[in-house]
C-alpha cells in the first residue's frame, strides 16, 4: 500500500508532466528552456527574452494553468493571459491547442 507521501510525489510527477504535455501542445514552446525537468522559474524567464508575442501569450497561459495566483514575471513586466489577445494572434494549431485545454480545464 502506497504512503501518504509517495501518494503526493506521484501526484506532482503527473502534474508535471501533464504541464509539459501542455507547453508542447503549442508548437512554439516545444523547445522552450525549462520544460524537462519542469521549471516555472525557468521557462517564465525563457518567455522573456527574444519571444515572439504568440509565444509569450502560450507561455502565460501554461504559466497560469500551473498556478493562476503567482504574479508571473517575463522579465520586468507582469506575464498576463490575455484571451482575446491570443485568440487574436494564435495561429490554427495554437488555437486548438488552447481549445482542447478548455473543452476538459484543469489547474494544477
């Protein structure tokens, strides 16, 4: 029988994983720093830098579905979703990306 704390580890390695499996959802984040092993610190400051505004949109949106109340940073300034901005500049693909995120939404 599994311990109260192996019942924790193997819950935060399926979050984490399924976290991952959500960055590479969107084709612009599949090589973005921080992502094996999972690093929210890391791949919000890779979303700083030489990022395409499609790609820092994506980076926020995986950044608040890992934990929609830290104030995210991208650099100096605060790393917001913006739904009707990304609708507004996501191609196709990221689009259903999102979409098949917000047809079963989960939060980790």
């Amino acid at each position: 029988m599994a311990t109260i704390l192996e019942d924790l580890n193997d819950r935060e390695v399926q979050t984490r994983t399924r976290i991952v499996e959500l960055a590479r959802s969107f084709h612009t984040l599949r090589r973005a720093d921080g992502l094996e092993p999972w690093n929210a610190d890391k791949f919000a400051r890779w979303a700083g830098f030489n990022v395409s505004d499609y790609s820092r949109q994506a980076a926020a949106f995986v950044l608040m579905v890992w934990n929609r109340h830290h104030p995210w940073k991208f650099g100096k300034f605060l790393a917001r979703f913006d739904l009707a901005e990304a609708l507004l500049i996501w191609d196709q693909d990221m689009r259903a990306a999102w979409q098949d995120w917000a047809a079963d939404p989960w939060f980790a």
